[in-house]
C-alpha cells in the first residue's frame, strides 16, 4: 500500500511540474515580468504626456462666472459677471511647438528604453538558466562520485574486515564520501535558490515545480562573427545609440524651448459675455460678443531666463560628451565579449582532451587501486581530478553559450 501511495505522489509531482525551455522560458518573461509590465505603463504615460502637449497648442473653451458682492449702502447692487471664452495660442516663441517636439522624443526614448529592458530582462533569464543547468549537471556528477564511493567504501570495509588493509584506508574513503555529501547538499541549496530566481523572472509562483529541460551546444560552435561589421551596427542603431541620441535631441529641444522665454507670447482669446451689473436672470440682449488679444513679455527677471538658458545648452554638450563615452565604452564590452567567446571555444577543445585524459587515467588507477598497486590517497585523487574535469568541461561548453548570448545583446 505504501508503495503505490509513493507512486501517485510522484506522478501528482510530475504532473504538476511545469516543462521549460529556454525559449519558453523567455517567452513567459516578456509576458509576466512585472519590471517589464511597470515600464510599459510608463510608456504610456509619456505617450498621455505628449497629447497633453499637442492638446496645449489647440484652443480652449472656458466658462467663467463671478459675483461681485457691491456696497448696498452706496445703492450698489450686486451682480454676476458671467461668460463663454475661447482662447488660443498665436505666438508663444517657439515654447509649445519645442515642448511637443520634447514630449515626442522622450515617449520614443521610454519606448527604446523598454527594447532595452526586454533585451536585458532576455539576458538575465539566459543567464539564470544556464546557471541552473550548469549546477544540475555539476550535482549528477557528484551524485555519480558519491555513488561510486559508497561502493568503494563497502569493498574497503570487507577488505579491512578481512584483515587485508589497515583501518586508515577505509576512513580516508569515507572522509571523501562525506565531503562529497556536503558538496551535494550544497549545490542542491544553490539550485533551489537559482530557481527561485528564475522563477521570479518569469512572474511564476515561487512554490510551482520547474523543470529545466537539457540543451544543445554543438550548433553554436561553428558560428562566424564579423567583429568589424557587427560593432559598426551597434555603434550606428543598437538600442544604446538610439538611445544616447534621444538624450541630445531632447536635451536640445529642452534648450529651444528655455529659449522661448526671451521673446513674447501672444494669446487670442474670443468671448461671449454678460454686461457688467448684469446676471443670469436678464434676458440675451444683455450680452454681447467680445474679441481680444493678449501681449505678454517678461521684460526684466535679473538674468534668471539667461541662466536657465546657458544652462540647457551645457546639457546639450554633456550628453555629447556622455555619448563618445558611452559608445566607447560598448566598443570595448563588444571586443571584450568576442575575445572571451573565442577563448571559450578552443577552452573547450582544451577540456575535451583533458576529459578524456582524466578518464583514462581513473580507469587506470582504479583498477590499480582493486589490486592494491596504489593507495587510496592516489585513488581519491584520480577521481578528483575525473571529477573536476567533468565540470570544467560543462561549464565551459554552457559559458561559450552564455558570451554568444552577451556577445548578441551588445549589438542589439
């Protein structure tokens, strides 16, 4: 009865466990990071501000009541001052036209600034994956050591039970048994927090079960990269570049419309009103139609507009400046990127070799060790050392991925 409890708790486990790959895996990012969620609100929100711009420079209507409260005892009356105005916009300096101008490019800038985020969020979903992966792997070989070991440990002991070897060699295997188990424990620590963090990326309930699903690496190891074409690209139209440039046209923008405030601003304004000492009961010919023009022109401020103005202009210089660096800077990350992925390549080859080596040798000694050729001092290190290679060759196959992956991003 037991047993077929235990069965239908697994199957319920594996049932309930959500498959994932690696496209998967982005895929549901994209659709339920809540970063990614909260910078799409702000894009809305600069798309609302730039109609609020466009709508400023579009007359108005107002209506507009006032009472005047008259002294009684001067045998004033008191009376409504009542009407209907619309006004526009004639001559403003250039202030609305370059605050719409402004508007516009700061709602493109939060749109790339989301490509980016998307590309970012891509990255960190990659990279987390690949970590799982790479801890996965790294806990079958332990697993598959630990195995090995407890085997060894049973034959030492009905060696040592047999008085054919001293106590010392039974304790130095299971002092590397036990190291192992630690190890174990902790990359299995490890693996439940990468997925916690995986989980939150992809907006997933942290107590769902996850399964990660294998890949394969032996397509991306004949990729041909054109370092000189590619940094052209990204130095001209990745997200970066659209983006440092967005910075200096809406830094300019920002300049022109300060710069507004040097000249006047004219308003028409065309109004349907009550006569004076005249109120809603009287009938409509005590109203009458009313045209007129505002002037308005900050004279004198003590240089307070020549200051914001020189301001303005200094910020324009800045993200030039911020801009040589800033691709600099991304021409450097690219080089750097493409060499580490070159590396990673012929690392691999390097493993694979040494793997092999590592193999071969353990075969060796451990047929060595069943004849009592070699002690278990060499035995351990041998598996060590088979053990150690396993992982590097893992680890380098996934890493020479994930700076494909980096390699990518920068140019995107």
């Amino acid at each position: 009865m037991k047993k077929y409890l235990l069965l239908f708790l697994t199957l319920n486990i594996v049932t309930f466990s959500i498959e994932l790959t690696l496209d998967k895996s982005i895929d549901l990012a994209k659709k339920n990071n809540r970063q990614l969620k909260e910078k799409n609100i702000t894009v809305k929100q600069k798309k609302l501000n730039e109609n609020v711009k466009i709508k400023n420079a579009l007359p108005s209507l107002r209506a507009q009541t006032m009472y005047i409260d008259h002294d009684e005892s001067k045998n004033l009356n008191s009376s409504f001052q009542n009407g209907i105005y619309l006004s526009q916009p004639i001559f403003t300096g250039g202030e609305l036209y370059y605050n719409i101008k402004s508007s516009k490019a700061l709602r493109e800038f939060e749109e790339n600034d989301y490509i980016t985020q998307n590309i970012n969020l891509e990255l960190n979903v990659i990279q987390t994956y690949i970590s799982c992966l790479q801890l996965k792997k790294t806990l079958n070989v332990y697993e598959t050591s630990q195995k090995e070991k407890q085997e060894e440990l049973k034959k030492q002991q009905e060696f040592y039970n047999l008085s054919l070897i001293d106590k010392s060699e039974v304790l130095k295997i299971e002092t590397s048994l036990y190291q192992t188990e630690t190890s174990i424990l902790k990359i299995k620590n490890n693996i439940i927090a990468q997925e916690l963090t995986l989980k939150n990326l992809l907006g997933l309930n942290i107590e769902e079960n996850i399964t990660l699903k294998e890949m394969n690496f032996s397509n991306f190891m004949t990729i041909n990269i054109d370092l000189k074409k590619d940094t052209e690209r990204a130095l001209s139209n990745s997200t970066l570049s659209k983006k440092l440039d967005k910075n200096i046209l809406i830094s300019e923008y920002n300049s022109k419309s300060n710069r507004s405030t040097f000249l006047p601003k004219v308003d028409l304004e065309y109004g349907y009103e009550s006569l004076e000492e005249s109120s809603f009961s009287k009938s409509n010919n005590d109203w009458e139609w009313r045209v007129g023009i505002t002037f308005k022109w900050d004279i004198f401020n003590f240089g307070s507009g020549i200051d914001s103005y020189k301001e303005s202009t200094l910020e324009i210089e800045k993200q030039k400046i911020s801009k040589i660096d800033s691709l600099e800077i991304l021409k450097k990350q690219i080089k750097t990127t493409y060499l580490d992925l070159i590396t990673a390549k012929e690392v691999i080859i390097t493993n694979e070799k040494a793997l092999l080596t590592a193999f071969e040798t353990f075969k060796i000694d451990k047929e060595k060790f069943s004849n009592r050729i070699i002690d278990s001092v060499d035995f351990l290190k041998s598996e060590s050392q088979l053990r150690e290679a396993q992982i590097t060759h893992i680890n380098s196959q996934l890493d020479y991925f994930l700076y494909y992956q980096q390699y990518l991003s920068l140019l995107k």
